[in-house]
C-alpha cells in the first residue's frame, strides 16, 4: 500500500484538508498521514469548511514531521513554499510534489469573508487531491 505525506508549516489548515481530501479520494488505496515542521494544532475553521463539504477531519491530530521520521514514504506532498524550503531531507525515494496554497488561516476580513476563503481554498485542494489520486494511485 502506497504512504502519503501531505506537509505544510503548522498542520493546523492546508495539509489537514488535503490530508481528508486525500483519504476520501483514495479510500483503501493508501495511507495518508499529515505533519508540519510546526505544530499549531487542528484550525477549528478548516474542520467547519471541510464538515460543510461532508468530510469529518475534527478527530485529525497536529503532528511534526519528525514523527515520522521511521515512515518510507511513497510520495511527500508539500502545500505550502515555506515547508518545501524548510522540510527536512529524509533517506527515502519519495517523489516529492509541491503546490503553494494559498492560507486562508492568514486571510482578514469580516466573518462571512474569512468563510469564503476557506472554502475557497478548500475547493482548490480538494481539486488538487482529487487529481492526485486519479494520477497516482
């Protein structure tokens, strides 16, 4: 079974919305696992836009990358410039992709605004993870 590493700074927003997005998409095809060079805990914000898509990530944890240091990752996927930059170098052969999202955690604005961002951003994941599956697994 192939293993996933979705990366982002914190894993509290883009990377635990990939990483459901992820495990909806590829079901029993794949291990999914999320982590960040951070941890800033699970963005309440990311769990109500993802619930408003009908995928349930409350019971995701903030973990830091170094957990899984023991893994042989397949793929590393990294969602953001500055955990690309700042990901450590692992003795594998995972093929390592890379898109920078946007944070919606970052967004100011009003409360409906901030919303639209992060279901926005939500959007352009699950269309990313979508492709990915279908691409890769």
């Amino acid at each position: 079974m192939k293993k996933v590493l979705v990366l982002c700074t914190g894993n509290s927003c883009r990377s635990q919305i990939a990483e459901g997005y992820l495990r909806h998409f590829a079901g029993n095809k794949a291990e999914i696992y999320s982590a960040g060079v951070e941890t800033h805990g699970v963005n309440p914000k990311a769990i109500a836009t993802m619930k408003e898509d009908g995928v349930d990530i409350s019971g995701h944890t903030s973990n830091n990358v170094t957990e899984y240091s023991n893994i042989d990752f397949d793929y590393v996927i990294t969602v953001c410039d500055n955990a690309k930059e700042r990901c450590p170098f692992y003795p594998t052969r995972a093929e390592k992709f890379h898109y920078n999202f946007p944070d919606p955690a970052k967004f100011q604005g009003a409360e409906d605004e901030t919303a639209k961002e992060f279901a926005r951003v939500r959007d352009m994941i699950k269309a990313y993870a979508k492709n990915f599956v279908q691409t890769n697994l």
